[in-house]
C-alpha cells in the first residue's frame, strides 16, 4: 500500500508544488478534498487523521486549526506556515540542520518547515556559530532578493498584469519595519542571542533567491581568517546531497562579476560561497524559493521522517 498523503491548502503555491513532487512517484496515494468540502472540518479532519503524513500549506491561524483536527498518535504533520518553527515542542523541518536533527525527524510527528529566506540564511551561520567562528551575540545583518513566487497567488497575479504596473518593474524593499515574520526562526535555528537586521527584496522574476551576510572579520571577538568560514562550511556540509559549499572565492560561478540569483531553480539543492577581500568577507546562499525554499524541503522531511530515500522525487 502506498503512503497516503494530505495537502490541506492543495491550492495554495506550495500545495500546488508539493502536489507536482509527489506525482513523480509511485508510492505515494494523495488524499484530495473536493473543492466545496475545503472548508468543511468535519471532511478535512477525516482527511487529516486518515494520512500517514498531512502538509499544512496555509495560513498560521487555520494552520493552529488543522492540527487541533489531528487526533491521532500515527499522522505526521508538516507544517509549512510560521506558526510553529520557534516552537520547542516542534522539529524544525532542515535535515541539515545540525548532525542529530534526521534522527529528530524520524522520532517526532509533529515538523515545522522552514521559511526560504531562513533557510538559507540558517545554512550560512548556523555551522560558524556551532563552531565557535561567529559569537551567538554577534550582530548580523542581511540581505535576501528573491523572486515574487514567494509572495504567494496575490503577488504573482500583480506581476503577471497585462500591461505590467510600472511600480513592479524595479526591486522593492520589504519587511522595513524590520520584524518580517523570519526574523525569529532566524535567529534561533542559527544559534543566535541576537535578532539579525533583515532586509528582504522582491524582483521581477518567478522563483530563485539568494541571502548575503557581509561579515567585518577584524571586528569579530577573535581574529579569523576568511578561508577558515569556508572551510568550517565546507566541512559542515561534506556528504550532503543537497548543500553544496563552492570553492573559496572562486570568480568562475560569476557571469562576468555577476552573481546568478536563479542558478539553483528546479532543483532541491542550495548552495553556499564565501567571497572575501582582506578583513572583509560576504557569505552568500541561493535556493529555488520553492523548491528547497519550501515544498522540496517539506517533501525532503517527509523522506527522511519515513526512513526512505532522503532525495526521493528531489532533483539534487
């Protein structure tokens, strides 16, 4: 018998992704509400408790929601909404986390899936905090472009207008306020005591993001050379399918000085540079925003939660 899987939000921009991952394989069976039941809990609740692993693609009060639905000991639930990537009771939902967190995700029942600006960002600092090279009081600050998928159906009608507004021709700054709903898993799945500064920025093109944390090295609390990050990074992530450190500043993954923000889209894989020049460094990461950024990841906990194939239906 298959593995059988509920979308709850099938509609939605992950929901839609998840669905097209799974449909690559032949051992999964996907449950489906039909569209005038999506809002009837009693049907999705049925739904809910009849899956061996139910995706909540939603928003995080209706997320809160289908959980209280689940009232049974043997559904996994991913969550792929905010509402519980800080939460302690919860799995953060990055395999590559830390070196014991598959072993978390098999045992627990209950995986929030990270957001894809965190993701990236965690994946750059939270080895050099781990090994001592950033203090889990430094004071970082970073950047994210990224492209207006992420911004969900709304957003990607907007860009999509015929003829295209003008004001969505140019990248926008975001999230100025500085409290963009990341912000928190970012700062405790790295490790960090300290809130970064977080500006985040959408462009005008479908999918792709990448996440730059410059670093002053001779303000850090102890003298670091900038290949010792990478290296650190390098040795971090050796054997993973689908992190790849880049060589040490190598200008050959630049077209003619420029960094490719969309390089990874289609694939489940994200990959990290450290660029340096003296006392000075830049780490960089990029990702498809909805690939690792989202329903690749959610679909990556759900392989390793299960015990199979951790790349199963994944393009490294």
């Amino acid at each position: 018998m298959g593995i059988k899987v509920f979308v709850d939000g099938q509609e939605g921009t992950t929901g839609l992704q998840i669905h097209e991952l799974l449909a690559r394989r032949d051992d999964v069976e996907v449950l489906r509400i039909p569209p005038e039941l999506r809002k009837d809990n009693a049907e999705r609740a049925r739904l809910l408790n009849t899956a061996d692993v139910a995706f909540l693609c939603l928003p995080d009060m209706a997320a809160r929601e289908s959980v209280a639905l689940v009232n049974n000991a043997n559904t996994c639930v991913i969550d792929a909404s905010t509402a519980h990537r800080t939460d302690p009771g919860w799995v953060f939902g990055l395999p590559e986390l830390a070196p014991d967190q598959r072993d978390r995700l098999r045992r627990t029942k209950r995986i929030s899936n990270p957001g894809c600006h965190s993701t990236a960002f965690i994946l750059l600092v939270r080895p050099l905090v781990d090994a001592g090279l950033i203090d889990a009081d430094a004071r970082l600050a970073a950047t994210s472009i990224t492209g207006y998928s992420g911004g969900g159906r709304k957003m990607i009608e907007s860009y999509r207008r015929e003829p295209p507004p003008h004001h969505l021709a140019a990248p926008r700054p975001y999230g100025l306020g500085l409290a963009h709903k990341h912000v928190p898993e970012m700062s405790v799945q790295s490790g960090l005591r300290t809130r970064p500064i977080f500006m985040p920025i959408v462009a005008n093109f479908y999918k792709g993001l990448a996440v730059s944390v410059p670093l002053h090295l001779s303000a850090m609390r102890k003298p670091i050379d900038p290949r010792q990050l990478h290296d650190s990074l390098a040795q971090r992530y050796a054997g993973e399918r689908f992190v790849k450190v880049m060589p040490f500043g190598d200008a050959s993954v630049l077209d003619e000085g420029y960094f490719d923000v969309q390089a990874c889209n289609d694939t489940n894989r994200c990959e990290i540079f450290v660029f340096a020049s003296g006392d000075q460094a830049i780490l960089m990461s990029r990702l498809d925003n909805l690939g690792k950024g989202a329903s690749g990841a959610a679909v990556q906990s759900m392989n390793v939660h299960l015990g199979l194939d951790e790349g199963l239906g994944l393009i490294a």
